[in-house]
C-alpha cells in the first residue's frame, strides 16, 4: 500500500469496485469512519457529520463522492472508532499524481496500526509547494482487516487546488532565520497596528456607508449604469437538479485543453446617427402595438405581453410579442440607455438570439421595444420556478435539459462574436425560453431596473453585474470574448443550480480582491466533475487560457452525446 504510485490507481479503482460490491457483508459491529461536522462544514457548508460507514454499515453514495479542497485548507480531519471486541487493523497510505504542485503529503498517525476504542481523529497534511497553479489528484486508501473477515480496502478522492505564489496554505515552508527581531519591539509594533486598524475600520465602514446612499441616490435619479456581472453557488441532483447550501472554493484547474483565444477589446457602441439611422429602419406606430398583462416591472420600466398587428397586406397578421418600455417617471439617460441597449441586437439573424423587430418613437418619453415572444419568459425567473416548485410544475429539468440550453447559448454567443458583437452581460436574466425549452440570448435593455439584486455600484455611478464581469473587466472594464467566456462559465453555473444567486455571500466591493486570491464557485452538487472543469477554465484570470466558444461547442456536443448513451 505505502509504496504505490499514482500510476496504479486504475488497478486499484477496479479492485476496489469489486470491494465495495462486497462490503455489504461487514459486520454490523465493526467500526465507524465519518468526517465531524466541523470538517463538512469547512468544506461542504453543511452543519452535518458525513458517515462513510456507520456501525459497519457503509454509505456508497458518500464513498463516491469526489471533495474539492481549496487552496486555503491544508489539513484534512477524518474520524474514526473501532466498535468490535475483536482488533480491528488497518493500514493507510496517501496517493497524488502531481508533486510539483503539492509537497509530499503526510500524517499525524502512524501508516499501520490498530483502531482506536473510542473517537479519534487523524489528520491528513496537504502542504502546496507555491511553485504552480495545479489541480491536484489525491487519494487516501484505507484497509481494515478484522478478524474472521477478508481485508477491506476503502477509497476516498479529494481533488486539492494549489495556486502559485499564493501564501494561502498553512502548511508551506518557510525560512524562519530572518525573522528573529526584539519581543518588545514586536508588541510594540502590534499595538500601533492595532490602532491604526481601528482608525482605518472607522473611516472605511463611514466611506462604504456613504458610497451606497450616492449609489442608491443614483438609482433613483436615474444615472447610467453600463456594465454587468454577478455571482452564486448551489448542488442539485442528476434526476431533478434542485438546490442545496452555498459553498465557496478555489481554482487553478486546466485538465481541459484551452485553445488561445484572440481577445480583442470591444464596447459595442453606436454612434448617435447610426443608432437614429436603426431605429427609422424599424419604426412602428403604436396603433399597431397593443400591450396586455405585465411580465415583469421594475422601477422606471417593465416588460409585457403584446400583439403586433401588420395589415399591410391583405390578411391582418398579429403577432405575439414581448414588450420593453419605461414609465414616465424614467429619465432621458435611462431612456437613452433602452434604446442604445434595446439596439445591440439590431439586424441578428439566429435561433439563439432575440433580436429587436420593432421600434415605436410616437412618445419619445415612453418609446416601446418589441421582442419575438418566448411563452416561458425569461430565463432565471424560469429556472427558479422549477426549483422551488415541489410538483405540478410542467418542467422537470433533468441534466441533460441544462446542457442542451448551454449548448444553445454557446451556439448564440459563437454568432454574435462571428459578428463582432460583445455582449458584455450574458446570464440567465438576458435570456428567454420558451416550452420546448429553446433558448435565446436577449439584450441587457432594463436588467438593471428588473434584476437589481443583480448589480452593485461601486461608487462610480455604474451598475454593474459585477459577480458575473471577468477580473480585467472588473479591474480595466476591459470587454472581449474571453471576458464573455468568463460571463458564460457564470451563467453555466446559474443553469446548474436552477438560478442561484452567485458570489452571494461576498461583499461587491470584495469581488476583485476575492477574484485575486483565486476564489471561484464552488462545484454544485451532482454537477458532472466535465463541467465544472469547463467552468474553471472559463474563469481562468489569464484570457488566453480560457476556451473559445468554438472549443465550448465542440465538448458540450459530445459531452450530451455522452449523457444520451445513460439516460
């Protein structure tokens, strides 16, 4: 056991299957091996023990279950307790396929031995080197042997993410020499830096208070916000994703290959003639609008259901619509952001983009967006309804649902970057579905109005969805169509956990630093380990090592031929 190497593990993976098909047979006397509830809960958010087995009884779903650990944890608590009369031996080992990223990992225990009588725990020491950003393979084998009873061997994967430069693990070396100085000195030196601490406290909570009530103020009055972003976390299950807690975690993934993506800053801008010049193109009497039930209604604007009458022909054709406009308490830049916005779209010809079909100027006060209608609306506010419906809903999104809406949504974003269009706020609020489950990406016209929770203002008079902005986009508002793959990985996480809110539990103004340090979503539960390595490639903070939508296309097609071979 002690002198296996990572190479052997298929065989071992093969053995061990035939193991746990037989595990059954332990005795019901046996022993007890679990994580604490404080373990899972710094590494799951769950206030709950987890039983890997329990009076000999052993959980195979848990066994299965593959943990991320992030880069800050260095030390892994398990707990164990013979409950046999018999001796109950085991031995343990500790196996990783890369070294150069992780230190040789070592324990508080000794490799062979008996059980303890009573609860004990054991640590695992998972000591990151520092020298490269690496997703690290690790596996703890255990084998008990009881007497009368064959040898067991258990299994348990932890996936350990190690970033470069970052002094995030307890465990990493250092050289203490230099650092010998004067005990007096260094009390000295904590108490003024215990002061100063509580002066910059003071003056940063007054300075954050004040931010948001400008930020609120400009809300209200209707200053322009241009930029987008957003965050969540959640776990579903294959069958019926639905959520569970929120847990964050870290990344430095690259088992994917990425391709280098030309990334070519772009703001879709108009100029003011060319904007007039689109809108006369599709100008429309508002006789020929009527507007029926609201859909959604924000602050200065909502959304509606609406028919679109043509009688330029012989035979009256109506069509159902979807309806954006302002009320008349909306500003001129709030009504000149709808339409600059409301235009992005302008001229787009594909399945998986809605584009604008028709504009009414006859109050320039309240001009009128008309959208092809899409029967289930928009996106997030669909996804949501099928989480928090326990039944009767008419959709039960099973995972190969999700993949298919990525697949279009990957299939949209690929054309309008063909176009040279940046979107610059994809997420599931800026898409619509309809009951076949077809998806279309929108534009971002009033998401700021309808999905506030969604976007943050950061004392420069911009809302921004800054949970779902890349960090050259948080940092530079450098837009591209890498910093859209980074939007995407977001919005794939939103499909995956039926429309959780991301990031929820950091700060806005944290965002960019929390980025820095390499924080990222975690993986929701039964989310397939393919795509939530493909979401950690997106969020890679170097642009040229993220995907390309093509590359996205090309796994996402195989990978749901791939769910259809078990489903």
């Amino acid at each position: 056991m002690v002198g296996w190497t990572y190479n052997q593990v298929n065989l071992v993976e093969c053995q061990v299957a035939l193991v746990l098909c037989l595990m059954t047979g332990l005795s019901s006397e046996n022993f007890s091996l679990f994580l604490p509830s404080h373990e899972v809960h710094k590494l799951l958010g769950l206030k709950s023990e987890l039983y890997y087995v329990r009076d000999g009884e052993v959980n195979l779903y848990a066994l299965g279950f593959e943990v991320v650990v992030p880069n800050n944890i260095s030390v892994l608590r398990m707990t164990w307790q013979s409950l046999s009369r018999q001796k109950v031996h085991y031995a343990i080992a500790v196996l990783v396929n890369k070294t150069d990223a992780l230190g040789t990992p070592h324990l508080d225990i000794d490799k062979q031995g008996l059980l303890p009588v009573t609860q004990e725990d054991f640590k695992v020491f998972l000591p990151c080197t520092g020298e490269k950003s690496e997703e690290v393979i690790i596996r703890i084998q255990i084998n008990v042997t009881t007497e009368g009873y064959q040898n067991t061997t258990f299994d348990f994967k932890r996936r350990k993410v190690c970033l470069e430069n970052q002094n995030q693990n307890g465990t990493m070396l250092m050289n203490l020499s230099p650092m010998v100085a004067s005990t007096s000195s260094f009390y000295i030196a904590v108490g003024c830096a215990s002061a100063l601490i509580i002066v910059i406290t003071a003056v940063a909570t007054a300075c954050y208070v004040r931010i948001q009530k400008t930020c609120r103020s400009n809300i209200i009055k209707g200053d322009p916000p241009r930029d987008a972003s957003t965050q969540s976390q959640t776990f579903l299950r294959v069958d019926t994703p639905n959520n569970a807690n929120t847990i964050a975690g870290y990344s430095g993934f690259r088992r994917l290959t990425s391709l280098p993506t030309s990334a070519p800053v772009q703001v879709n801008n108009l100029l003011v003639s060319e904007l007039t010049e689109q809108i006369c193109e599709i100008a429309l009497e508002k006789g020929k609008i009527v507007l029926y039930e609201k859909i959604q209604e924000g602050t200065f604007g909502h959304t509606c259901r609406g028919v679109l009458t043509d009688d330029g022909n012989e035979v009256n054709m109506k069509q159902t619509a979807i309806i954006k406009t302002v009320s008349e308490q909306a500003s001129k830049d709030q009504i000149s952001m709808l339409l600059a916005e409301g235009m992005k779209m302008y001229g787009i010809n594909h399945k998986n983009v809605l584009p604008i079909i028709a504009v009414c100027m006859d109050n320039v006060k309240q001009p009128i967006l008309v959208y092809p209608f899409m029967n289930k609306g928009n996106l997030k506010l669909f996804l949501q309804k099928c989480r928090f419906s326990v039944q009767g809903h008419c959709h039960t999104l099973l995972t190969q649902d999700l993949v298919a809406m990525a697949i279009q949504i990957v299939q949209g974003m690929s054309h309008l970057h063909k176009k040279d269009i940046i979107h610059g706020d994809l997420a599931t609020r800026n898409c619509v579905v309809d009951d076949r489950l077809h998806v279309k990406i929108t534009d971002n016209a009033l998401s700021r109005d309808l999905f506030p929770d969604d976007y943050h203002c950061l004392g420069d008079n911009e809302n921004r969805p800054v949970k779902w902005l890349a960090l050259e986009s948080l940092l530079k508002k450098e837009f591209s169509t890498a910093s859209d793959v980074w939007s995407f990985g977001v919005t794939l996480w939103e499909l995956m956990t039926l429309g959780n809110q991301p990031y929820k539990e950091i700060d806005p103004f944290e965002m960019a630093t929390s980025l820095q340090d390499g924080y990222r979503l975690f993986q929701p539960i039964n989310c397939p380990d393919e795509l939530y390595h493909l979401m950690a490639l997106c969020w890679m903070t170097k642009v040229e090592k993220r995907p390309t939508f093509s590359k996205l296309l090309a796994f996402f097609q195989d990978f749901y031929n791939a769910l259809g071979l078990y489903i």
